[in-house]
C-alpha cells in the first residue's frame, strides 16, 4: 500500500501539460484472480495509447510518453503487492502510483492535466482512518476507509522492543561517551544524565520504544488530519499515549491481542468502532449547515462556492454523490463560468470544488443526494 498524502495531491493539481494520463482501476490482492490485475492494467495502457493516438500523438512518441506504464506492466513483483485499487499518474518527465484500499472503476483519462476526482472520496474526512496495532512483538500501521486496510511501512522505527532496547542502549552508550558540551561565553556545560529506579521496568522501556514509534509515525502521517485508532493489549495503550504526538489520536480504542490478525480480521474489529464517530462527525457539519442556512456563511450557490473553495474560505463541503457541473473558474476575476456540455477548456467544478477544500485543511462529505442539507449539487459552510 501507498500512502497518499495532500502534499502528493498538491503536486498531481499543480502539474499542468497535455499529455496527462490517469488511471483507475480496482485490483484483487489474493488468491489466483490476481492475474486480472495485469491484464486489466494492459486493457488501460492501451485504451490511453489509443487517446493519445486520437489527438494525433505519433506512435513512436506514445511510446515514449508511455514507458512508466510499460514498466510498471512488465514488473512481476509489482503486481505482487496490490490493494484494493491502483490509480497511475503519466506525463512526460513524471509518474507516480498509489495501490490504495478503494476499488476504482476502471477509467483511463488523457487531457492537460491530471484526473483526480476519484481521490476526492478517499481523502475526504468521512471514512478515513489510520490503525496502530501495538504490542512488544510487533508494530503495524493501517491506512483504512470502509472499504479496508492497507499496511504503511514505517521506516527507522526497531521491529519490536527487544531491538528498540538494543538501540536505545547504542544511543545511550555513545551519549555517555561523547566530549564535554557546547561552551555559552566562559561557562562549559556537560550533558547531564538523570537516573532513576526502575529504569529497567516494562513501562520505562515501552515508553521510550513507543516514543521510537511515535518518531515513525509522525514522519509517516505529517500533516495528516484523518483520526487514529490504537489497538494492542489493555496496559500498553496509556503507555503508548504518553508518548503520542498526533493531534488526532482517538479517544476510542481496541483491546485484544491483534498480533495474529491479518489486515481483513482488524478491519472487521475496527469499522465498527469507528463508524459512530464519522456518522457524528457529518451529523455534526449537517447540523451546523442548517444553523447557518440564513446567514451568508451557508452557501448553495455553486458561482460563490467555487472561489471560496480556491481561496480556503470553505469549512465544511457537502457533494451529492455522483455529480458534475462542468465549467471554468477564472482566478483572476475570482468568476464562475459554466458550460452545458464539457470541453477542452471545461473542468468538474465539484471536483475543483472538492480538491481546494481538502488542500486548505477543510472538510469533504460526499453524500447521497437525498441526504443533502439543501436542495443542490453542492453546499458549503464558510469559516468567516
């Protein structure tokens, strides 16, 4: 699994130049239906040559534009690590891939830039979620939607305790041996060294191997805003939490032993712990919709969203569920024009709409269209 980030979106948005070629796709991670993946990725490259062909694009040069793809299709050991679903990012002199836990519709798009609506859903605040699964033996981190959970790979952090110890041992050992400290005018400082009894117990080592841990994650997860959930046995999670510094760590946890779970078995004990805190969470901005529905900080009025999305005014986004309106926004205007049918010069402006919210730290619910707070594609609650 992938971890895809907003700074990895902002880099997708910002890259401008036909040709842009994205592609979707779901993929099966077990058993012998694996080998559709390859085939399914195949079908794709050939339906982006064929676009690009369409827009006049010379064989030789398809060929060229095409090579991550090719790649990435001839590579056995890449289609031996999927998830749920594959999307791929082409351009002359870039690429990137994420295998991430939501089955795409198959889709291969060709235009003057990258596609990224089906991204939207997956980065949204309803339904995403990260999973520390604690124990002495083991660390893992889970990436999940409600649809599953891929593991992330921590890098620099020790397996398990035993060599967090032997590490922090090292570390300690070439503290104690290194010269006498920085002078600050005529004074010398040495570094001083508290100990205490007990250094040796569970609880002293668990802390300084979860603050090992915490290290890792925070270089893993950055700015994410997606809650965490822990799991591990009942008395090493107040442990883990004194070392903690992730803002959005949940008060919710699981208590088990989870060592022996695989990604399917913990999706299945954490969904159901974390769905009443997303229904909430969108019950919570519903409401604040309706509170504000007479005020100017409620908006329906795609023409007003749209702008207040790019200029991060936006706190809340609610979608309807498979809408387009397609247009262009002029930034430097700050205007709105909409178009009755797409075109070279159109965009989804839900889409735009979506992607500029989630960039300036608000919050995407995409809804069914019967469950939206007013009568429209879209609505908006503005932060001032």
């Amino acid at each position: 699994m992938d971890l895809l980030t907003m700074d990895d979106l902002r880099k997708l948005i910002s890259h401008r130049g036909l040709p842009a070629i994205s592609i979707y796709m779901p993929a099966i991670h077990a058993g012998m239906e694996t080998r559709q993946n390859h085939i399914r990725f195949k079908n794709l490259i050939h339906e982006a040559e064929q676009n690009l062909s369409l827009r006049g694009f010379a064989q030789s040069g398809i060929r060229e534009i095409l090579t991550p793809g090719y790649r990435i299709l001839n590579d056995p050991f890449f289609w031996l690590h999927q998830s749920d679903g594959l999307a791929v990012f082409i351009s002359p002199g870039f690429s990137s891939y994420y295998r991430l836990p939501v089955p795409f519709r198959e889709k291969a798009v060709v235009g003057p830039s990258f596609h990224v609506k089906p991204l939207v859903s997956f980065l949204s605040e309803e339904g995403r979620y990260f999973l520390l699964v604690l124990s002495q033996k083991s660390i893992r981190l889970f990436e999940g939607s409600h649809y599953g959970l891929s593991q992330i790979k921590l890098h620099n952090v020790p397996p398990n305790l035993s060599e967090a110890l032997a590490y922090d041992a090292v570390e300690r050992s070439l503290q104690l041996h290194s010269p006498v400290g920085l002078r600050e005018g005529s004074a010398v400082h040495a570094p001083v060294y508290h100990s205490h009894d007990g250094l040796d117990d569970v609880k002293e080592q668990l802390f300084r191997f979860f603050r090992m841990v915490d290290r890792g994650v925070h270089t893993a997860l950055k700015e994410e805003r997606a809650p965490m959930l822990l799991a591990g046995v009942e008395y090493i999670l107040p442990i883990y939490r004194e070392a903690n510094t992730y803002l959005h760590l949940l008060d919710e946890k699981l208590t088990g032993n989870f060592d022996r779970m695989n990604p399917e078995e913990l999706h299945q004990c954490a969904w159901p712990a974390l769905q009443p805190f997303f229904s909430q969470g969108r019950e919570d901005a519903v409401d604040q919709y309706r509170q504000y529905s007479a005020t100017p900080r409620a908006l329906k009025d795609l023409r007003r969203i749209v702008p207040a999305a790019y200029n991060a005014r936006v706190e809340s986004l609610f979608i309807a569920a498979g809408s387009e309106l397609w247009g262009a926004f002029r930034a430097e205007s700050g205007t709105v024009e909409l178009h009755s049918t797409p075109s070279t010069e159109s965009e989804d402006l839900v889409d735009f709409s979506a992607v500029h919210t989630l960039l300036n730290r608000g919050s995407v619910f995409v809804l069914d269209p019967e469950r939206m707070p007013d009568d429209s594609a879209m609505a908006a609650v503005l932060r001032f």
